[in-house]
C-alpha cells in the first residue's frame, strides 16, 4: 500500500491532472487503504463525482459563452457583466475542495489499524452498525 506522500499528492509534481483523474486518484487512495466500500467515503465520493460533472459543464459553457456578458438596460445602453457560469463555477470548485477535504478525513479515520491509530472510529463504525 502507499502512503500519501508516494501516491504524490494527486502526483501533481508530474502532471496536472483533470478533474476526472483526480477522482479516480482519490478512489485509488481509498483502495490502497481499504476504505472504498466504506458508506461515508462512498456517500462522498459520489457527490465529489457530481461536482466534477457539474464543473466540467460550466468549463465548457464558459468556453463557449466566454467570461463576460451585455446586458442592456435603460436606453439601450449596455453593462458588461461577468458570465453567472464563472460565479457558479467558483461556488462549486469550492464545495468540491471541501469534499476533497471531507474524503482525506475519511480514509485517513477509517484506515486499518496496522496504518495509524483511526481506527477507533472504524471500531465504532463497525458496532454501530451492527446493532441495526
């Protein structure tokens, strides 16, 4: 299994990678420490998998629409504005980084035992649902 540092933080240092490939680091991650089945990380990474789609659509709007729009309003003058895409865009790329953030804690709890000391909330996890 690898650590955070040898899996390269998304192996930036490489390459930039696209949203996608990025998701599908965080699930190798995930893998790597044994977690991908987990509800909560699974939960979450469906929604990160949404906001991805959802930025991949506004990338593209925005490169279509370009970053600024007219609007014409009293007397038929313009105003030039910025393209709502580009706000959405940014609210978005935001929730996102905190899912990222949200995943991270995720896999570095819920990890085996043998890796860090998380595993007391695995432990409880595993009671918890048992109890059902």
């Amino acid at each position: 299994m690898g650590t955070w540092q040898e899996i390269g933080e998304f192996n930036m240092a490489k390459k930039k990678l696209t949203l996608q490939e990025q998701a599908e680091q965080i699930l190798k991650i995930a893998e790597a420490h044994g977690v991908q089945s987990n509800y909560f990380f699974a939960t979450t990474f469906k929604r990160y998998q949404v906001q991805i789609r959802i930025l991949n659509e506004l990338e593209e709007t925005i490169k279509k629409d370009g970053t600024l729009v007219t609007k014409e309003y009293v007397k038929g003058r313009q105003n030039v504005y910025t393209h709502p895409a580009v706000g959405e865009y940014n609210k978005t790329s935001t929730s996102a980084n905190q899912t990222v953030k949200t995943l991270i804690d995720i896999v570095k709890t819920l990890r085996p035992e043998d890796e860090t000391e998380g595993a007391s909330l695995q432990d409880m996890m595993k009671d918890l649902m048992a109890d059902d």
